[in-house]
C-alpha cells in the first residue's frame, strides 16, 4: 500500500496508531484485528457519504495503515520505539534494520547535544556545577 503525503500529515497529526484503532498499546493482534474490522464497517469509503467534505477514503487508508504498522512486529517494534517516522522508511524490513536505521538517524541528535554542552562549557557555562566538588 502506498503512503500519499496527505496520509503521511494525518499520522504525523494524529501521532498515535493506537488513538486511532482506540486499543491499549499491549493489545494483541487478534484485539487490533477485531477493532479495526469493526472502524473499516463504519469508515469505509463505500458506506460514507461524500457530502460532508471529508475525503472518508483518506481516514480508510490511515485506519489500514495503523492496522498493517501495528500487525507486523517488527515495523510495530520501530514504531514504538521511533513513532510515525519508520512509515518511510525504505528498504527495512527486520527489527535489526529498523535499530540500525533508527540509531544512524537519532546519532546527529546527540552528537549535537554534546558538541553544544562542550561549546558552552568552555564559554559562558565553565563555572556552573563547580560547587560539586565541595561536597564530594
């Protein structure tokens, strides 16, 4: 199933695949299967009138996608430890790939934090924390 950038906003919105399907994060696949069966008789696009304004097919598409994230452990793994970003994530597919992609990704992060703790340890910083000492 292709991710268009407009489902790809509503998960980014929305954040939280479990919200959506309204399970608790450890709920088994046979909970996620039955609620989502039951979302997909309410939200699918053949059963809601397009009237409203609400485009029924774009929340049926998000709702399949929480589905299939959540059912396959190793993407629902990832999920929960780097949210809605491994969605586009290329080319993964076991949880090994899914660390590696997710620690090379998160590394720039905290190699930005400790260059900005040294820089401001050498400027204007250098004296907080000295009391430590005192007392050790």
């Amino acid at each position: 199933m292709a991710i268009t950038d407009n489902t790809f906003h509503r998960v980014q919105a929305a954040g939280d695949f479990y919200k959506a399907l309204g399970v608790s994060p450890l709920a088994d696949d046979r909970t996620i299967k039955s609620r989502f069966r039951r979302l997909a008789a309410q939200h699918h696009p053949d059963k809601i009138n397009q009237g409203d304004g609400i485009p029924s097919d774009d929340y049926f598409v998000y709702l399949k996608l929480a589905q299939d994230t959540l059912l396959d452990p190793a993407r629902r793994f990832a999920y929960d430890r780097f949210g809605p970003d491994v969605l586009v994530w290329s080319n993964v597919k076991t949880v090994q790939d899914f660390l590696f992609t997710g620690l090379q990704r998160s590394i720039p992060q905290y190699v930005g934090g400790f260059v900005t703790i040294i820089i401001l340890n050498f400027t204007w910083w250098s004296n907080w924390g000295r009391y430590v000492s005192d007392y050790l």
